[in-house]
C-alpha cells in the first residue's frame, strides 16, 4: 500500500476542488488504506462508452503493487476499455445516511492495461496467490485481465 499512499499525497499536493470535500487532513494512511482495501473484495469500476456515457458496475479486485487488478468477460466493459482505456473505481463503506455516520472510501483514476490471449496467464501469475485467497478460484471465466494504475488517489475517513 505504500504506493497508493504515495501516489494519494502526490494527488493532494494538485488537488483544488476535492480539498474541500475530503481534506488531506482526513485521508486514510498507508495502514487505512490497506484495511480499507483488504476488508472488500468488491469495488464500483465505471469506464465510458464511446458515446461519452458513464457506466459503473460492482467488480472483484485485487490492489496489488500500486495497482488494481480485475477480471471481465467479453462484453460492454471490455469493449469500453478497449476503446478508452482509462477507468475510475471507488470503494465505500459505512453509514452514509442523514445524521453524518462514520464512513471510510476511496477513489481512484487512470489508464489500464489489458492482459488478453496468452498476456493474462503471465500477468496473472504474480496475483495468483492474493486472487485465490480473496476470490475463492482463479477467473477462469475471464476473457481478460485488466491493470487500473491510478494517476490519482484520494480517500477519506469521516468520524462520528
């Protein structure tokens, strides 16, 4: 998680608008980060069809060497991606209900890579361990391995 962590203070450091909403004061570390992202299995990836429309959806991942690693079927994420290649994804967790509960979440954006054909076996190797573990089996299902390396990170961590 060092990485993230990181790559979070770079983002804070050219941040303007999101300051205002999620002030670095109140940023997960390096330890939250690794909590918040160990205890989920689950993330929203959202990538843009060539139209310019938004989609977003529930996917398993693994967030491993400053990167987030997910696994798709042919379909409309694939074929948003390989048309632009570049997604955001957002884990949350808590109380997000009237009266301020304490929640914890994390955005991410930036370019992906595609692992396909005889790619995903090599790319996927040094993730075996970690995937199996969080995931139960590897993706055999997958047409592809997708790489998320985040340009930006930002978290918060509200307090009760």
């Amino acid at each position: 998680m060092i990485e993230l962590a990181e790559l979070q203070r770079q983002s804070y450091e050219v941040a303007r608008g999101v300051r205002g909403s999620w002030p670095e004061a109140d940023a997960l570390d390096e330890a939250g980060l690794a909590d918040l992202l160990g205890r989920h299995r689950y993330c929203v990836l959202a990538t843009g069809r060539p139209s310019g429309r938004a989609t977003a959806a529930p996917v398993a991942f693994v967030a491993q060497g400053g990167s987030f690693w997910f696994a798709s079927v042919e379909g409309l994420r694939l074929r948003n991606l390989r048309s632009t290649p570049w997604a955001s994804i957002v884990v949350i967790e808590g109380g997000l209900v009237a009266g301020g509960a304490a929640h914890r979440a994390l955005t991410a954006e930036g370019p992906i890579e595609l692992y396909e054909g005889d790619r995903f076996g090599s790319a996927f190797e040094p993730l075996r361990e970690t995937w199996i573990a969080r995931h139960g089996g590897p993706p055999d299902w997958a047409a592809a391995l997708v790489e998320l390396r985040p340009e930006r990170v930002f978290s918060y961590a509200a307090r009760s």
